[in-house]
C-alpha cells in the first residue's frame, strides 16, 4: 500500500481536474463545471485511490452526456451506476493489474 499517495489532479479524457481536499462529510464530490474533485482530507490509502476512481467515472459520464440523462430518469441512477463499477469493475481491474506487474 502506498501511504503517500495524495494526487493533487488527474486527466480524463484529456482535461484536468484539480484534487482539493477539505472537510467533508461525503468522501468525495465531483465540481464538473469548475473541473474539481473535492474529497474528504481525512481518508488515504485505498479508500482515497477508489475515492479518486469513483470521482472519475463521474467525469466519464458527464463528458459522454450519460451523466445527465441517468439523472433526467431519476436523481440517483448514477451514482447507483458508479457503484455497480465501484463494486464490480474496479475490483477486477485492480486485480489485474496487479497479476500483471506480478508477471
């Protein structure tokens, strides 16, 4: 694990979002229009890396335009497809990539 990881951006599809970290109750929200990943001061580690990945997807989605039709349907639709991600995708990912840098 890698206790010092704390990005201050990251790129998405060719656009920077600045990381802040604050005070927060949530352990991160998304600023789309102002290119910001807010996120909680007090998490590290793991949590803060799924955190910044959770954060991304939203920017996929807001950049794709999905983002703004799950939320025409109904209000929580995607954050509920982030987690299915969040919970199922990125676990695979990560493991996989870990088998391959084990190579």
């Amino acid at each position: 694990m890698r206790n010092n990881y704390k990005p201050k951006e990251i790129i998405v599809a060719g656009t920077k979002f600045d990381i802040v970290y604050k005070t927060m109750k949530d352990f991160g929200e998304l600023d789309f229009d102002e290119r910001k990943i807010y996120v909680s001061n007090k998490i590290k580690g793991e949590v803060l890396l799924d955190t910044i990945i959770h954060e991304a997807v939203h920017v996929m989605l807001s950049f794709s335009g999905l983002g703004y039709i799950l939320e025409d349907v109904q209000t929580e639709l995607e954050e509920a497809l982030v987690r299915a991600f969040d919970n199922i995708a990125i676990p695979i990912i990560k493991e996989q990539i870990k088998s391959y840098y084990e190579v």
